[in-house]
C-alpha cells in the first residue's frame, strides 16, 4: 500500500512537471517576439502570394508590437507602399495599405514621412478620381491625417462625393458628408436637396443640424424644430459643463497663485521687486504674475481647446429658440402660443444651464425677456434686483451688463454710472469705470473712464493705448497712432487667452490693417474674432464685432479687384460698392456677386443672432439693413424694419448727436476732424501709385469730394469749384455710379453756393437747416414750393448739367429714378417728370429703404423731406399731410415752406 502510494505520488509529480515544462515552452511560443517573428514570416508568405493588404496588415502589427522585430515590420511596409504597387491593387485596397503605414507611423515606426503618405495618395487620388470616386475617397480619408493642406482635401473631397452621391442617391452617409462640405461654403440650396431625401434618419448628426437651419431660413419652423431640438439636447448639456469648468478653473489658479505669492513661492526676484513698488505698481505685479499662471496651464489651454469645440452647438440653440418663438408668432390657439414661448425660454435658459430662483437665474431670465420680445417683463425683472438688492453696486453692474448686452446702451450707462458714484470698494469702483468706457460716447469719453479704472491691469493699459491711437488717428497723426496701437497689441498678446483678450487684440490688428494694409494684420484680426466667438457665442458684442469684420472682408473681396484698399489705408465696406457699376447690367452682376458672396452670407447668419441677442442695439440691423438696400431685397428691408421696430432700438446716442450737430455744440470739433479727413484724401490724391488706379483714385476723390460737401454743411468756407474739377476728372477717368453722384453733389453745392447770394429766403433756410438737410434738398424744396426760386435753379447752369448727367442715368438705368429728379423735372419738362413718377411708383424699394432709415434712426428731417417727396411723387397727399403731421407731432423742427401745396 505505501509503495503503491509513493508511486502514485512519483507519477503525479512527474506529470506536474511535464505540464509545468509545456506550459513554458507554450509561453514562449506565445511571447510578442515569437508572435511577430511568425507575422513578419506570414506577412512576406501573402505579400508573395499577391495578397497586398493582408500583408500590410501583418506588417502594421509587427510594427506596432515593441518588440526587437517592430522595425523590420516597419521596413515590409516600406515595402509596399510603392506607387507601383498600390496602383495596380483596387483604390479602396491601396487605402487600407496606406492607413496600415500611418498605423506603424503612429506607433513610432513610419516606413516614410507622412508627406511621402499624402504625396503616394494624391498620386492615387489622381488616378482613381474619374472611374473609381468612393475609392478615391477612401484613399483621401486614409490621408487627411498626414495632410495638412485641409483646403486642398476639402477641394479634392467635393467632386468625388459628387460622384459617388449621383451613382447612389440613397447613400446617406455620402450626401452628409457633401453637405458638410458645402455647408462651410453656404450652398444652402445644395445641401437641401442633398439631406432633405434622408431627412427620416438624420438623428442626432450634423446632417441634422444643416438641414435644420435651411429650414429656419425658409420658415419650415415644424421640420426645422424636428430637426434641430434632437441635435441641440445632449450637446448643450456637454457645452454648460465645459463652461461651469472653465469658470471653475479660472478661479481655481487666479486664488492658488494669490496662495503661492503667500506663502512665498514666487521667485526671490519678485519680492524684492514687489516691496519697492507702490500699491499701483504692487498690483500690476500680482495681476501679471497671475496671468503668467493661466499661460503656463496646459489643462487651461486644454479646456478653452474642448470649450471652443463644444460652443459650437449654442448658435444651432439660438436658432432652435427661434424657430421656437417663430412658431409661437403663427399659432392663433393662446395656450398653445405661450406652451410654445415657454418652450422657447426653457431653450435659451438651458444655454446658461441655471435654474433655481437664485439671482443669476433672475438676471439671465430677465435677459430672455428681451430676446423674446417681452420687453416689459425683462425690465420689471431687472427693476425688482435693484430694488430688492437697495441698488448696491455690484447688482446695479450686473444689470448694467445685461442691459449694455441686450443692447439698451443709455440705460446700461446711467447705471455703471450710479455704480461708480456708490461704490466704496475699488474694486468695484474700477469694474464699474471700466464697464461705462465700453459704454463710451466717443473716444475722448473712453479715455476719461478708462483712466479712472485699475491700470494696474493689463487689458486697461492695452485699452488706454487703443483709445489714444484712435484719438491720434482722428488728428491724422498716423505715426503716433500706429505706435500705440503696436503697444495696445503687446500688451494684449501677453494676456491669458480668453474671449475679451481675443476680441480687444482683434480690433487692434484690424485698426493696423486699415491703416497699412498689412494682410497680417488682418488675417490675425479676423481668425481672433473668431476665436473669441467660440469661446462665447452668446455675446452679442462678440457677435456685433464679428459681423462688422467679416462684412468689411466681404466688401474687401468684392472692390479688391478694382479699388486698391491698402493703397488707399481705409477699410472696405459696401457703400463703395458704387463705384463697381454704372448701369443697370453691372448693377446686377454686381448684386449677384453679393449674394452668392460666403462672406456676406456669414455675415447675415450673425445678424440675424446679434438681432436675437442685442434687439434694442441698432448696429444689430446695420448689416443685414445694407445688404438689403444694395441687392434691393424689399422683403427683407421691410422685416428688418418691423423687426427693429418692435424691438424699440436704442437711438438715444444718435438723438444726442443730432442735437450737437443742431446746436453746434462740437462744431468746432466736427470741422477739425472734416479737415483732417480733406487733407488726407488731398494727400492720396496726388500718390502716383494711386493715380495708376482709376478707381482707387476716384475713391480718394470721392473722401475730398466728401469732405467738402462737409464743410459747406457745417457752414464753412469750402472749394466749390475744385469739388467740381475733381468730380469731372473722377467721372471721366472711371465712369461709375459713384463718380456720377459725386459730380452731381459738387455741381448741387456750387449751385447751392451761388444760389444763396441772390435769394435771401433760400440763404436763410441753408443758415437754419444746413447742418441738418443736405443744400440738395434745401434747393428742390424751395425749388417745388417758390416759383420765384424755381426760375433761378432752372437758368442755373450747375442744375442744367446736372439735369443733362440725370437723363444720362435714366437711360444706363431704365428702371430706376428718384423723387428728387422727379420733382426737378416736374416744371421743366413736365411729360418727363410723369415718366420718371411712373417709374417711382412701380419701384417699392423707395419706400422700403426709407421705414429701414426710420426704424432703425432718430427721426431726422432729411428723412421726414425725402418721405414727404416720395409720397408726392406717387400721388399720395394724404400721406404726404401724414408725413408732416407725424413728423411735427414729435416736435421735429421742419422748414416752414415744407407742405405749402397741399394747403393749395
């Protein structure tokens, strides 16, 4: 029995040690360098065997595997990717080849540099594009990691997936993917006819998000809320948080660094810098030190890196809240309209993520109010936190804030104001100094707040810089205005990276750009507005500074061909335009160019949120206004009318400038700055690199031109007859709309001028109303009411060639003329002036452009003349009696001749 057991016990413990020994030998045939040792084998056995990608893929794993033998993998690779090679395997074989070597790449074993990657797959790309579009595709997918051309890839994309989408229209994954594409490019129409066949299983993506925005643009609200409140939802949560953590950690290093600085872990260097300064300079160190803090942070940077990313779901929210609000306007049902603008308050309150009854909850809800139009409420709202809170000054600037954002800039002044008066704390006394300079009158007004802010902070400095070199620039100083602007933009680039510091320094390079020309200047100034806007889409300055950038680029994209803007050191905008067209042909061609313009496409996108977010704020109709008058959009005028109208735009900054301008109260400073103006066009005038330039030259012409037509309002001795000379040479050298209205405005004033000396009653009103009605209409109003002046206009030969040069214009625009050539025409050549009414009559966009002016300006009477003149001329009376009585009624001063006929 022992025996037997011992033997038991010999044989269990031998075949435990032969298992012992076979489990060994099975590990190290298992091992990463036996396995990649047989892969390199199998992998040389497929390549001989012509089996192209599944020995790339055994190559990439013995590449990728860390083992002594990832480098020969590395070199079979190398092997393959061969032109040769990959060019006789199918396309979508040789990308998957080309994504096995990026694979080896990635893991620290490229078999070539990823250009040698891109240029084998462009070479692919050129010969697959034509019979093979989805594997040329692919092969473009496989490198857009090593490209870094992304406009390149973008270009090759487009025609490919063209391709592919008209071989196979129910290939959703396709037309998305299109669409995205043409969506950078706002082919609107395109991408509609792309997604709205796959409209069904669009979900969450971003064929749903594009879709969805055509649709709010086309007034679809059902499909487009369908659409984008599924795509908006989880999105948004994502954003809030990015934000809350953003916040957090901002605060987190501003209280840690004040820690270090403490418990004395700054650098020696600095305390005994810190103990020599004084209190200014002590806190222009810890400010500084601070911010050296956020610029080290690598999480920071990170986070403003995700931040940027997922900021982009709030514009689609915005559009979401108002389709929301839009399909609330449509319903007659009361309970289903509010269920519908409450559903539209709970979007715009989820973009903020607040909630609760708390203070900030009460003062971003009140900010809602006004976006939907319920003005009323938003003011009660804000009213009742300064009461409740006895208007302390820390709630008088939160309101101050909402209010400056909503655009109700006068009440957002008084009260920065009110808190900078109460406050006792200077900290809160520099935050409300800072706030009111933003909220500034003019430039000398900025610099007066900005110098009562801590300027021991760096964005105050770079702010006092901007200012003065505007200040400079309104002088013609140029050098010291370009000086302090390069100072302005160093003291902002030393800035932790956040939405104002990206915004201040944009404006500062886009200020150098107009002043040198320096495209770098300009693409820093443009890419840093957007950069900020992602960072803060909800900020309607933001978005304001925004649409005055791109708009400018727009108009840079279009006059560029023509007019010299370097040349000429002024920034490009869309009244220039006239000067691109003298016909009724140009004038189309060139409002197509504007139309299709992706620029000015962007551009209306962000006027139309800036219009959402800061309703009461005028410039947020500015562009979108323009755009409408120049392409004669009378729908659009008329919306962006009645829009700004409910709204109740803020015109009190331009009623106060009004009432200077009336009572001369900065005259001398307007005749300072106009004569600026004429000496820096003279000066442009007579470069011979601009008179090389027809067109640029004109436009320089057209400032002088300008300048004096200034002057003369003002009340100030004015050359007439060089205005005249330089208008005929502008003419003659490039005929254009904008040449044509400069010499008719120079021939006007001259006759104006001499018109004045032989009738004291025509002298009187240009005395009275000139600063405030242009001589032109001054002259026809006295022209239609007294017969006596009219016989004078009439032998004057300044008003016979403009006469000649109007019917000149009707012929290159047949469809086109004015009230005021009506009423020129109407006694001297009475069955001309009946064709010129019919043509004002059948064109509404007169009347449009003038409720635009009003809606959106003080009332003024040049525009209360120019609607009573329209009315008579499409033989309105009542309206033209309307006009006046409304206008009175107001208490607007007009000429006492104004209304004369209808009495007869």
């Amino acid at each position: 029995m022992s025996g037997n057991v011992g033997r038991a016990k010999l044989i269990a413990g031998a075949a435990i040690a032969a298992a012992v020994v076979g489990f060994g030998g099975w590990q190290y045939y298992q091992s990463p360098g036996q396995v990649a040792a047989r892969q390199l084998k199998q992998a040389a056995q497929a390549r001989a065997e012509g089996h192209v990608v599944q020995s790339a893929a055994l190559f990439a794993g013995v590449a990728q595997s860390g083992t002594e033998a990832a480098s020969q993998g590395a070199v079979g690779l190398k092997g393959l990717l061969d032109l040769a090679t990959l060019q006789a395997l199918p396309a979508a074989d040789a990308a998957q080849v080309l994504q096995h070597g990026l694979r080896a790449r990635a893991a620290g074993h490229a078999p070539m540099s990823g250009k040698d990657v891109a240029g084998l797959g462009w070479a692919l790309v050129a010969a697959h594009a034509d019979k093979d579009p989805a594997g040329a595709k692919a092969v473009l997918d496989a490198i857009k990691v090593v490209e870094t051309d992304k406009a390149k890839l973008a270009t090759a994309t487009l025609p490919l997936l063209e391709r592919i989408v008209a071989a196979d229209p129910r290939n959703a994954a396709a037309a998305i993917e299109y669409a995205e594409l043409l969506d950078q490019r706002r082919d609107c129409a395109r991408c509609e006819v792309l997604l709205a066949p796959h409209a069904a299983v669009l979900g969450k993506g971003e064929g749903a998000r594009i879709l969805g925005q055509i649709y709010a643009a086309k007034g679809r609200l059902d499909d487009s809320y369908a659409l984008l409140q599924p795509y908006t939802e989880e999105k948004l949560k994502v954003f809030v948080k990015q934000q809350a953590d953003y916040e957090a950690m901002v605060s987190g290093i501003e209280k840690s660094s004040i820690e270090m600085l403490r418990r004395d872990k700054a650098p020696a260097e600095f305390y005994k810098r810190y103990d020599a300064a004084d209190e200014a300079g002590k806190r222009e160190m810890v400010s500084g030190f601070i911010d050296e803090q956020m610029n080290a942070s690598g999480a920071l940077k990170a986070l403003v890196q995700g931040l940027r990313q997922s900021a982009a779901i709030v514009p689609v929210a915005l559009d979401l809240g108002i389709v929301t609000v839009q399909r609330a306007q449509t319903l007659s049902d009361t309970a289903a309209r509010n269920a519908q603008f409450q559903a539209a308050e709970k979007v715009f309150l989820s973009i903020r993520g607040v909630v609760g009854n708390t203070d900030k909850y009460r003062l971003y809800l009140g900010q809602v109010y006004y976006w939907l139009g319920k003005q009323a409420d938003g003011k009660k709202l804000f009213d009742e936190l300064l009461a409740s809170h006895k208007r302390e000054p820390g709630m008088l600037i939160d309101v101050s804030v909402l209010l400056r954002s909503i655009g109700a800039v006068q009440e957002a002044r008084a009260l920065s104001e009110e808190a900078h008066a109460k406050a006792t704390d200077n900290d809160l006394r520099w935050t409300a100094a800072h706030l009111r300079s933003v909220m500034n009158t003019d430039a000398q007004d900025e610099l007066a707040w900005l110098e009562r802010s801590d300027r021991s902070q760096a964005r105050i400095r770079a702010s006092i810089h901007t200012v003065r070199a505007q200040i400079a620039e309104q002088k013609g100083q140029r050098a010291a205005a370009k000086r302090d602007y390069e100072l302005a933009a160093e003291e902002f680039a030393k800035m932790p990276e956040s939405s104002t510091q990206l915004n201040s320094s944009a404006l500062v390079h886009l200020a150098l750009y107009s002043m040198e020309g320096d495209p770098k200047h300009r693409d820093a100034g443009l890419a840093q507005l957007d950069q900020a806007l992602a960072l803060m889409p909800m900020d309607s300055i933001l978005l304001l500074n925004n649409v005055g950038a791109v708009g400018s680029a727009a108009a840079a994209a279009i006059l560029g061909e023509r007019i010299d803007l370097p040349l000429l050191h002024m920034p490009a905008n869309f009244h220039l335009v006239t000067f691109l067209y003298d016909d009724e042909a140009s004038l189309d061609r060139v409002r197509r160019t504007i139309r299709e313009n992706e620029a000015v496409k962007k551009g209306l996108a962000y006027s139309e949120k800036a219009a959402l977010l800061a309703p009461r704020n005028p410039r947020a109709y500015a562009f979108s206004g323009s755009i409408a008058a120049i392409v004669d959009d009378v729908g659009a005028m008329k919306s962006i009318a009645t829009r700004a109208t409910a709204a109740k735009v803020d015109m009190a900054d331009g009623k106060e400038r009004l009432r200077k301008l009336t009572d001369g109260s900065e005259l001398k400073k307007n005749v300072e700055e106009t004569q600026v103006q004429v000496r820096q066009a003279a000066a442009l005038m007579g470069q011979s690199a601009l008179q090389r330039s027809p067109a640029s030259w004109a436009v320089a012409a057209g400032q002088w031109v300008d300048g004096q037509s200034a002057l003369a309002r003002l009340g100030q001795p004015f050359d007439a007859d060089g205005a005249v000379k330089v208008a005929h040479k502008a003419r003659a050298l490039s005929p254009s709309a904008g040449t044509l209205s400069m010499l008719t405005e120079s021939l006007e004033n001259r006759a104006a001028l001499r018109l004045a000396k032989a009738n004291p009653a025509f002298a009187a009103s240009l005395a009275k109303y000139g600063r405030l009605i242009e001589a032109s209409t001054l002259m026809i109003l006295h022209h239609d009411e007294d017969p006596e002046f009219r016989r004078l206009v009439q032998a004057d030969p300044d008003i016979v060639e403009v006469m000649t040069l109007l019917r000149d214009r009707d012929r290159r625009f047949p469809s086109r003329s004015s009230p005021w050539a009506w009423l020129l025409f109407r006694y001297a050549d009475p069955a001309y002036a009946q064709t010129l009414a019919a043509r004002v009559k059948q064109d509404p966009t007169h009347d449009a452009l003038i409720q635009l002016h009003m809606a959106v300006e003080p009332l003024q009477p040049e525009t209360v003349i120019r609607r009573y003149h329209y009315a008579l001329a499409i033989s309105d009376r009542a309206l033209a009696q309307r006009v006046l009585d409304e206008a009175r009624k107001e208490g607007l001063e007009l000429p006492d001749l104004l209304g004369r006929q209808l009495k007869g």
